[in-house]
C-alpha cells in the first residue's frame, strides 16, 4: 500500500523512529541519574522531577511523530510570533533568579520560552529558504541574506532602543531619545513605501534569515542570557551555511561580528559577562572572583582521572565547592565520578545521537526537512561543544546548558521536541 501511494508521487508514511527516541531517553536517563549525585543539597528531588520532565518530553516527541512535519511549514511564522510574545513576556512577568528574568511561573514548574525559541528560530528560518524557489548556484551574498529594505528592521531597532535605553550613549539628554525614535519611525515608513512600490509586498520578499535571529537574540540579551542568545546565533548560521553562503560575504559577516562584539563589550555585556570573559582570557588570576567557576570545574575533571571517584564520590559536589553543579556544569560532576573513561562513553553517546540526526537530514525528501535535520544537529553539537568547552576551560563561561543532561524542564522538553519533529521527518516522507 505504502509502496502503491509512493510510485503516484503522494507522501510515503515510515514507521516510527525508535532508535533515534530509545537514544534520547537512554541519554536523558543517564543524565538524570547523574543528576542524584549532582543535585545533592538542593531542596527538592531534582532528579525525580528531571525525570518527569523527560517522560513528559517522550510523550511529547512520539505525539509529534505522529504528526505530518509539513504541518508545522504551514504554521512556522505564526509559532515564531508567539516564540516572541512569550519572551516579551518574560520582561513584563518573568521570575527574577540570580540577577536574570529569564522564567515565567506557570504554577508547578516555570517555563523558559528562550529554550523553546531556538526550535521557533529552525522551523522559522528552515520555512523561509525552504520557500525560496531558486536558490543562487554560486550562494547567497549578503545582501541577498539581509535584505536591507525590509520594514522589520527599523521596527527591531525600535524595540531594541526602548529595551537598551538604559545603556544608550546620551540616554540623559532626552531630546536624543525623541530624535532617535522618529529616525525610527521615519526609516520604517520609508521602508514600507519601498517594498510597496516595488511590489514585493509578500511576506517571505519582505523576510530575511537575518531577523529571525536578531530579534529574539535581542530579547533574550535583555534578560540578560548572553550564553543562550549564542547558542540560538550558532544555530542558525548552521542552518545559513549549510545553505551556502559566498566566500566574500563571509569575510564581510566575520568583519561585522567583530565589530558588534567590541559595541556589545561597551554597550551590552554586564559586568559579571566581562569578568568571566576576563578569567578566560587570563585564567588563574582570579580564581576566587569571575574565574571560580571555571577553576572548580577544572579541579573536578582533573581529579576524577581514568576511572573516577565513583558514584556520590565527588568532592567538589559533596562540599559544594562547584557552582551550578546540576546545570551548567553538571558535566564536571560525572568526569569527577567516572573519570575519562566514562566521559568518553557520554560523549559517545551524544555522537551517536547526532549521527542518527544527520542521517535523517540526510534522507528527507524536502528542503524543510532536511534543514530541520540541520538545525537539530546544530543545537545539540553547539551546547554540548560550548558546554564541554566551558567545563574543561577551553572556553569561557557563558551559561550553556548540556542537552537532556543539565537540570531544567524547558531546555529537556525544548530538545524532546526537535527529536519528535525528526522523527517525524523520518516517518513522513514525500516521493
């Protein structure tokens, strides 16, 4: 049957993926079970809810296996607009924990919406290019990538003055404020006469990749969560350069980063951000200020050794000299216990998860699919790349959390539900 509807060119069902959701909830098991050891001290059985949270996050992924992944083409944008309500959200309602507004209680458990926005952000841009009919054989320039004219530029810089006014430069003299927002208004109104009488009034013409990144980006700094805002920029320059980008246009983007990295520095970055980078830059110099966290974690990796202390063994955790030990460096607790040989069986098991990833990309009928197998490999190789990096010391410390590993319902549930919408692109399929 499923051969006879495949040979008339209609969409070819499979049957569900178990592998690639047994990989997930082993690795998610793992995790929470390392999350005994982690979590001690804490009130509450972090662990217990850790697993709830996965079962939940199962439950979620078969329901969207079921589901046929094109649905979620028809209704990408409207998602991406509620992604950015929900951070909206957070600055009006958020909790406030450890200097950040990054939760919005929702009675039992709180909800992260910058965890769900990165899954927003790879249905939004895998819909935009999986949209465009003639992608250039030679790859996009940047011009093509930002498309300057589009009204939602001078919007965003409308929101981000009103976000950051704070720390604008002459944010005193008020007249400033009054003529920064009507160049605003004005460059919007011109921007919208633009695409008018060009006639490209759809909104894919009046879309460009570039947005779907800057604007959540721009929420999520707010917060302020410089390590999630990111991982969200690497995901999505996976999706961009997997869809091929001219070499030139590369070097004028790396040119541009670097100078949006200095003005973050002095406009951006609070002061906690600066001095972790600082520690990074010079480690061992303040190993009691901005570098302890990364000096603790250093000790717990290299005390565990080949074949670590052993379960509930850790000294670092036990004595809870290791900050945020049941999040971002819930890593150093396992290398403490396990030692080196049972990182290796972990990241093992992140690599075969991701090898499951890329081959699903890589059999996906559509562009769609392919570019969610794309986004999915990108947001779990970079957070667990950043956050290894961080944990070992070969980057700096910037709030990362390791995937299906790391305490917190939403980052769990927000990677359970990329891995349903693979196993849906792996179950639906068209000839």
């Amino acid at each position: 049957m499923d051969a006879a509807v495949n040979a008339g060119g209609q969409r070819a069902r499979g049957g569900i993926n178990w592998l690639l959701w047994l990989t997930a909830a082993f690795t998610g098991g793992l995790g929470a079970w390392n999350l005994m050891s982690a979590a001690r001290g804490f009130e509450g059985d972090l662990a217990m809810l850790q697993t709830i949270y996965l079962a939940f996050g199962l439950l979620v992924a078969l329901g969207i296996a079921l589901i046929d992944y094109h649905i979620f083409e028809r209704i990408a944008y409207p998602l991406f607009f509620l992604s950015l309500l929900s951070l909206l959200a957070v600055l009006a309602v958020g909790r406030v924990a450890s200097g950040s507004r990054r939760w919005i209680p929702l009675g039992l458990f709180n909800f992260q919406p910058s965890e769900m926005a990165k899954i927003a952000v790879i249905l939004a841009l895998a819909k935009y290019f999986s949209d465009e009919s003639d992608p250039p054989a030679a790859g996009y320039r940047l011009w093509d990538l930002i498309k300057p004219a589009t009204p939602f530029y001078p919007l965003g810089a409308l929101g981000a003055l009103i976000l950051f006014w704070e720390k604008a430069p002459l944010a005193e003299a008020g007249h400033w404020r009054f003529l920064m927002l009507a160049a605003c208004m004005i460059w919007a109104a011109l921007s919208v006469l633009y695409v008018y009488r060009v006639g490209r009034t759809s909104l894919h013409d009046m879309l460009s990749p570039v947005i779907p990144i800057v604007l959540p980006a721009i929420l999520i700094i707010r917060q302020p969560d410089l390590g999630t805002s990111l991982a969200l920029a690497a995901v999505a320059g996976t999706i961009i350069l997997f869809m091929k980008v001219r070499f030139r246009s590369l070097l004028i983007a790396a040119a541009v980063l670097v100078a949006a990295s200095v003005a973050s520095w002095y406009l951006v970055l609070e002061p906690y951000q600066k001095g972790r980078i600082e520690a990074f830059l010079s480690p061992g110099t303040d190993t009691m200020g901005s570098g302890y966290h990364a000096y603790q974690s250093i000790i717990a990796v290299g005390s565990g050794r080949l074949h670590g202390k052993g379960f509930m063994e850790s000294t670092q955790t036990k004595y809870q000299f290791l900050p945020e030990q049941h999040t971002d460096f819930v890593f150093s607790v396992w290398a403490e216990e396990r030692g080196f040989i049972g990182c290796a069986l972990v990241l093992g098991l992140f690599l075969f998860l991701l090898v499951q990833i890329v081959n699903i990309a890589s059999g996906a009928r559509d562009r769609f699919g392919v570019l969610i197998g794309v986004g999915m490999a990108g947001m779990v190789f970079w957070h667990l790349f950043i956050n290894v990096g961080m944990v070992i010391g070969v980057l700096p410390v910037v709030g990362i959390t390791l995937p299906l590993w790391s305490y917190g319902g939403s980052s769990v549930v927000a990677i359970l539900v990329g891995v349903g919408l693979l196993m849906s692109v792996s179950r639906h399929k068209r000839a």
